[in-house]
C-alpha cells in the first residue's frame, strides 16, 4: 500500500515538476547535472523525482541552503520515492530537526526491518553463516562541523542520485546496499554559517579571502548551540544530537561510513588511509588495510573529474571520539574526507579560485564512489564486521582485566551517569553481586556494576575504562580519550570476572527524595553526588537559604549513622521563607528530580564532626555569574562552562561581549568566567574594571590562555620563574619537519596530579590523586600563599596519551589550580579548561566550586 501511495505521488509530481523542469532553460538544468554527474546522462534521470534545483528554486552551489530545506527536500524525496524513507530521529538545541534518511530499492525497503534485523546478526558473533543475498551498509554523515558547508550540499545531490537515477548501476547498487545518510548532525552551527554567507553574499560574489563573506564572525558555525565541536563527541555523548545520532548508527552499524569535512582553501582533498603512526593498537590490522583497498574508488572518483587529492599524510585513525573512527570499533570502515573549503561562493586560493560548486562536486563524487566501493566489496565488508566481533570478545579475554567494576554508594549520580553511556554504546553491563575490594576502592552490591572483557564491545570498553595505548608519535587530536579518568570515576580492573546478576537493560529508577521523618529540623545532602549540585541551582533559586559543611559531621538518619563530608549542604528549617511543609516540598522535588537524597535530620547536633550551627557551616550565596563571550574567545571553552550551567545545573549566567568589560557596572555580577583565548584588545580601562572589581570582593575564574593573560595583566600574583638552560638550538633535516612539529603537540592528554580535598575548590573529590587535563601549554607556578595551590600535577607525572618529554618536563611539578587572594575577592585560575568538552566531569566539580563557594575560597574573601 505505501508504495502504491509513492506511486501515485510520483506521477502528480511528474505534472507538477516536470512542468517546472519544462519552463526552465533546458541547458542550464543540463549543464547542472552534467556538471556534478558527468558520468550520468539526463536521460538516466527519473522526470518524477524533483532535482535539487527544482525544488529548491535555484542550481545548486549558487546559494546556501539552510537546514530546513535540506530537510523539506529529503521529506519530498521519501513522499514520492518507494526509495527513501526518512526519519525524525531528535532535535537540536535549537529545536531543528535531526533525521536520518534510509536508502535503497523499492524492495528492500518493504522488507526494510527483516534486513535490519538480519545486519543485526552480521555483528553478532556466534550468528550463523551470512547470506550471500545480505546488503553492504553504507554510512554518509555530513555536515558535522557546521561551516564546512559542500557537504550539507553534497548530500542533496547524492540523496537525488540515489532516488531518481535509472542506470544499471545505481539499481545493482541499491539491490545490494543501504545507504543510510545523516544529512547535518550539526544543524544549528550549519544554519549558523549558511545565514553569514547568505547574508554577505554579492553579485557578483567577491574571492577575495578577507571579503566578510569569508570571515564568520564569532562563534563561527563550526559547534552546535552550546559550542561543542560534535566530532569529537562520539565517546563522550554529551550533546542530545550525539546521543540521537548515535542511536541511529547502532541500528545499522555501517560496513563503511564517510564522514564528511572541509579544509583550509590552500588544500585539495584528503582521505584515508592514515599514517600508521596513527592507528590504534586496539583494532586489527585489517581495518587499515581495508582503508587501502577503499581508498582506490576514491581516488577513481577523483581522477574521473580531474580533482587532485592526497592520503597518508595527516589525520588520526587512533580514537573513537570521532566520527571517522567509531565505526572501525564497530567492524565498519571509517573514512574521514576533506575538502578545501571556499568559506563561501568563490575564494582566491595558491591553486587559483576555488568555487563552491567545485567542492560540492568532490563531495557529491566520492559519496557516490563509497557506495560503488562498498558495493563491489560487499562480502568482504560483511565477514569484517563478523570476524571483528569474534576477535573483539578473544581480545578480551587475553586482556589483563577481565572485567572493569565501577560504582561508588556515594556518588549514585556518577554511577548512573557512567551506566547510561555504556548502554548507549550498547555494552553489556550488570549489576556486582559480590563485596570486591581493588585498587584500595571497595564495590558493594547494589551500588556497583560489572562490565566483562569478553563481549563485543570489549574495544570500546578498554577505550572506556582502561589506559589509552600507547602511539607510534605525534598524532592529529586529542590522544587521551578514557572516559574513566576524566569523570574522576571509581572503577577498577579485575584479574577475574566477578558473581554478577542480569543483563542491566535500562537504567534503574533514580532513588531520590528525601529519607526521614516529616518534621525535620534541617536536611543534609551529600555534596559528592556528581547531581548535588543540580538540587544547590534549584532550591537557591527559589530563594531557599542553604548552608555548606566546611569540615565533616556525622548525623543519625533514618539509614543509621551517615557520613557527610565537606561540601555537603545543610538546609535548616528555622530561618527560611517558607514554612516547613513548603520547604519539605521543595527539598523534596529538588531532589528527586537530581536523583539525590536528601537526608531529614531531627536534631542539629552531630554524632560527630561539627554541628550543624559551626561556623564551619556557611551560607552559599545564589552566585550572579557572567560568562565573557565574543571575539577572541575560545568557543568551545566558554561554551563548556555555558553547558554545564545550562544544562546539568539549569542555573542562569549572563553572556558578556569582552568589550562590555570596560562598559558595563562589573558589581552586577559576583563570578565573571574567562576562558581560554586571545583578550589582548581589551583595553586598560576594561582591565582596570575587573581589578577594582575583585578588590571589591569579586571573584574572577580563567583558565588556559586566560589564565596566563591574567597574571600578566596583574589581576592575579604572578611568581618568577626559574631561567631555562639555554642551549644551541636542535638542527634537524627539514624533510622531518610535519613528524617533528606532530610530535610537539600537547594534543590533548590525562596527567596525574595531587588535589587538597579540603580546600573549597576541591569540595566533593573523594581522594587527593586526580587526572586533569592538559590541552595547553599553559603552567601555573605556586605563590606564597601556601593554601592557595590547591592542584598540583604531580613531579613525575603519570600521562595517558601522547606527550613529548620537553612537555612532560615542562608541566611536571607545576600548579594546575590555584586560588589568589586579592583585596575582598580572589582570582581562580586553572591551567586548562576544568570542564573539557563537557565530560571531563571530575574537574568540572572545581569550576561549580568555583563559581557558587566563591565568596568563600580564601578568609580574606569572606562577607
């Protein structure tokens, strides 16, 4: 019935397109498709099928084309085509559409689940032998750095290819795969960059590179609403268009997937294979190999328009952060494209002028060649897939841990946090059923979970839980990736597999709510839950008083004698707004909506530890914070600290423009937040503003690169440091240069270091060893005050990841947070982003600290 409903479609809008296919000068929708299919001619077209130009009202790579065309195109090839279905599968921040578009034959697609449900089994390693009849699937995500723009294009005319050509070709192609096409994972950054070039647009368009249309203003439309670069999210799955995308991916797991990006304009196009000194040591050889058997439909492609490309040369193969990578730790072949980017219609390049339709061309061309490729070596992808699965559960069980526990009754939050992205990787988790005691961390049933080496998964649990291996050198991006490390999670690995229970397939309720009897004197609740700070955001917005333990106590509960250590917040019933039964209330929903408990506590004297009336119990403040936000700062930091608040804290903060510094009254606000970036063009009168502010009591937190440019501006104590050895400089043959200067990369790494849980801005760790970032090559050396250098990395560092030993050197024994006083306020910096692309969880506690204990972080900084 549905595809007689296509039909009918199809033929209504034969009358409708084809007359305006008829209207429209024949040569130039000839020369539009001849143009980016020379191998196809017109003819091999479906007239039913409306062409991108048809229905967008202008040829492609002429104009930008928002995301909710591209959608409203891909909606009217499923209505009239028995080929294409669409999904909604989510939506953006910006509440645009997230899709996934399913391609393949009439056929195929009335069977469409039974050969989903069929591919199923291809991963799965004890399935039986595979059918011969099985179709290869094809991945083609696009667009998901937001201003690399040929692809969001590229995907129109691939998706139209696809549904209307009639050639022998292209219907063995769609007999014997499909493709499934994410046409903008990024659609708020797409439309972000799509409006600026729109809008700067000119007829005739200007090359010239420093024209505006070439320069995005800030933020650019690189990341998603909150800043976030999405191809390094596929790990972390922090961002709602990572977790809906990824749901669609482990419907199909591609036996090849694209993911489709841009360049600088001086490049050509690149793809796989990688060096092979970045690959990993956790996939099989044949993976990479398979990228040199790929890569020649590629380079087919390519050589057929004339296009020149390279491989081999730059860019990882090594971590599942990334779009091009997750698929190989699923049995597919990831392949990352670039294209040279014309960051508009036409840009003067060394290579002369680079057109938009010209990298929309090479995108549309080699989508097509991955779906011949995967084609033609369809049986070959198919027992990949099914070999990596079975050597994925035999790697396990040669590895030294063979099962990972994690869990700590104290932190539900974490635990929860860390169940839900394992099932959303689909790993196989379950609940401990025995006391283990590891690593000096104890696991009690009921609180921990269990995670065995031997499943299919195991490659993506080691990526998960265990060390980073180890690099042949220098690598593209970010080579520490442990999930572990950077939630400052409590987890071991065990030399045998413990007593567990079954299957966990969903997470468990939230346990919530307040414990205790209803006539509660105050109620505690334990600051080291990772959601503690989420019930903190709420009740202070509804104007509840609420106190912090600054040193711990133990109290009776209804649970028996309960711990709270420093942090923990104390909500007393004398001295609120509310009454009693309104205050119960709003404890009540605050925490259980956080998943926390808050404990009700009939007496203010303690078991042990302080009482509830100490001193040592100190109001919190509902912080006004201001985030400074604009040009020169780094977005993707910022936007860290804006998700965190926004987000996991619902809280509020004001964005500030860096030139609003010098303009605006700073007594406003009580936190201002600089990130890493270049503020060299704030003027002295901003800088003076933000002096005189922390004077007054104000409380000032950078980090990274602004940290450095706050200590050298004198907004924050700034030590001698020790004269380096001066040394004649290195000679090397410059035919080494690219290795050389690879290997110089702090790219991204996990480095040991000591924290003072004692201090406020450590309040919630649970042990003094900690991993922090490190991005930069930012260092803090310690100041006088001794109680002030609250992270030390330490002196011969631990480094998940690859870091040169100059940088090793260099960071070792240094300051990675600290807390300066100055007048009534403080300045708060860290070398590195606390809270780094928005996962690393176990630093991001400090920025919270930082930001709602402010007022209390040094005695001088008391009011």
């Amino acid at each position: 019935m549905k595809n007689a409903t296509k039909t009918a479609r199809r033929a209504a809008a034969a009358v409708l397109f084809g007359a305006a296919v008829i209207a429209a000068p024949a040569p130039v929708l000839a020369q539009s498709l001849d143009y980016y299919f020379p191998q196809a001619a017109v003819a091999d077209f479906d007239p039913a099928i409306p062409t991108p130009e048809a229905f967008l009202g202008y040829p492609v790579g002429t104009h930008f084309t928002r995301h909710d065309q591209i959608i409203a195109y891909l909606r009217e090839l499923a209505r009239l085509s028995d080929r294409v279905s669409f999904e909604e599968i989510g939506r953006s921040y910006e509440n645009r559409t997230l899709s996934s578009v399913v391609i393949s034959s009439a056929a195929n697609q009335a069977r469409i689940d039974q050969i989903q449900r069929a591919h199923a089994e291809v991963a799965n390693p004890n399935g039986g032998a595979l059918s011969p009849d099985q179709p290869v699937v094809v991945g083609l995500f696009y667009s998901v750095h937001g201003n690399e723009t040929s692809s969001g294009e590229a995907a129109l005319l691939t998706a139209y290819y696809l549904a209307a050509s009639r050639s022998p070709e292209v219907l063995d192609w769609l007999d014997k795969a499909v493709i499934v096409i994410d046409p903008s994972q990024n659609p708020d950054g797409r439309d972000r960059a799509t409006n600026w070039h729109n809008a700067w647009h000119s007829n005739p368009p200007s090359s010239d590179p420093q024209d505006k249309e070439h320069v995005e203003a800030w933020p650019a439309g690189r990341t998603n609403h909150y800043f976030t670069d999405l191809n390094r999210d596929w790990l972390a799955v922090t961002q709602r268009e990572t977790r809906a995308k990824l749901e669609a991916f482990h419907r199909w797991k591609p036996n090849f997937q694209i993911d489709f990006h841009e360049m600088g304009a001086g490049s050509t196009y690149y793809f796989k294979p990688s060096p092979s000194s970045m690959e990993s040591p956790l996939l099989p050889k044949a993976a990479y190999e398979w990228n040199v058997t790929l890569a020649k439909y590629h380079a087919q492609a390519l050589d057929g328009i004339g296009s020149l490309y390279y491989t081999r040369e730059v860019f990882d193969n090594f971590s599942p952060v990334y779009g091009s990578t997750y698929p190989d730790f699923h049995g597919g072949i990831g392949v990352t494209v670039e294209q040279a980017s014309s960051r508009g219609l036409v840009q003067d390049t060394a290579n002369g002028p680079l057109t938009f339709p010209f990298t929309v061309r090479n995108q549309a061309n080699v989508g097509l060649a991955t779906v011949r490729g995967a084609v033609a070596e369809r049986a070959g992808l198919l027992q990949f897939q099914r070999d990596f699965f079975r050597s994925a559960i035999e790697q396990g069980r040669r590895n030294a841990s063979q099962a990972y526990v994690f869990g700590d009754a104290a932190n539900a939050g974490l635990t929860g946090q860390t169940l839900d992205l394992l099932l959303a990787h689909r790993i196989q988790v379950y609940p401990l059923n025995e006391r283990i005691t590891q690593d000096g961390r104890t696991y009690e049933p009921g609180t921990a979970y269990v995670v065995p080496s031997a499943q299919p998964q195991f490659r993506l649990i080691h990526s998960i839980f265990d060390k980073t291996p180890p690099t042949n050198g220098g690598v593209y991006g970010s080579t520490s990736y442990s999930v572990a490390l950077a939630y400052n999670l409590g987890s071991s690995g065990l030399r045998r597999v413990p007593a567990y229970g079954g299957a966990v397939t969903a997470l468990p309720a939230a346990r919530g709510g307040i414990s205790g009897p209803d006539n509660a004197y105050a109620y505690a609740i334990d600051w080291r839950d990772l959601n503690a700070p989420q019930v903190l955001s709420s009740l202070l917005q509804q104007g509840v008083r609420v106190r912090s333990a600054f040193e711990p106590f133990t109290s009776r509960t209804q649970g028996g004698q309960t711990e709270f250590q420093r942090g923990s917040l104390v909500i007393t019933a004398n001295g609120q707004s509310l009454d009693a039964a309104a205050l119960r209330q709003a404890v009540d929903k605050a925490s259980r909506d956080a998943g926390v408990v808050a404990h009700a506590l009939s007496t203010g004297q303690s078991v042990s530890g302080v009482d509830l009336g100490s001193d040592n119990v100190k109001i919190v403040r509902a912080p006004r914070i201001a985030l400074v936000a604009g040009e020169g700062v780094n977005a993707t930091e910022i936007g860290s600290t804006w998700f965190a608040l926004s987000e996991r804290l619902k809280y509020p903060a004001t964005r500030l423009d860096p030139q609003q510094l010098g303009r605006v009254s700073l007594d406003n606000y009580d936190s201002i937040v600089l990130s890493g970036g270049r503020y060299e063009n704030l003027g002295q009168p901003a800088i003076d503003a933000l002096k005189a502010w922390v004077r007054r009591g104000g409380s000032l937190v950078a980090f990274g690169t602004a940290a450095r440019w706050a200590q050298a501006n004198g907004l924050a104590p700034q030590a001698e440091r020790e004269e380096r050895e001066r040394s004649a400089p290195d000679r090397r043959d410059y035919a080494d240069r690219q290795s050389v200067q690879g290997e110089q990369r702090t790219s991204g790494n996990a480095l040991s270091a000591d924290a003072d849980i004692s201090h406020p801005l450590a309040f919630g760790l649970t042990r003094r060893d900690l991993f922090v970032n490190k991005e930069t090559d930012v260092t803090l050396t310690p100041v006088a005050d001794p109680f002030a250098n609250v992270i030390h990395i330490d002196a011969n560092p631990q480094v998940n990841g690859y870091l040169p030993e100059s940088l090793r050197k260099a960071a070792s024994g240094t300051v990675w947070a600290q807390v300066n006083p100055v007048g009534s306020g403080n300045v708060v910096l860290f070398a590195d982003d606390p809270a780094h692309r928005k996962y690393w969880l176990g630093t991001e506690r400090l920025l919270i600290n930082s930001l709602f204990l402010g007022n209390h972080l040094s005695t001088s900084g008391r009011r």
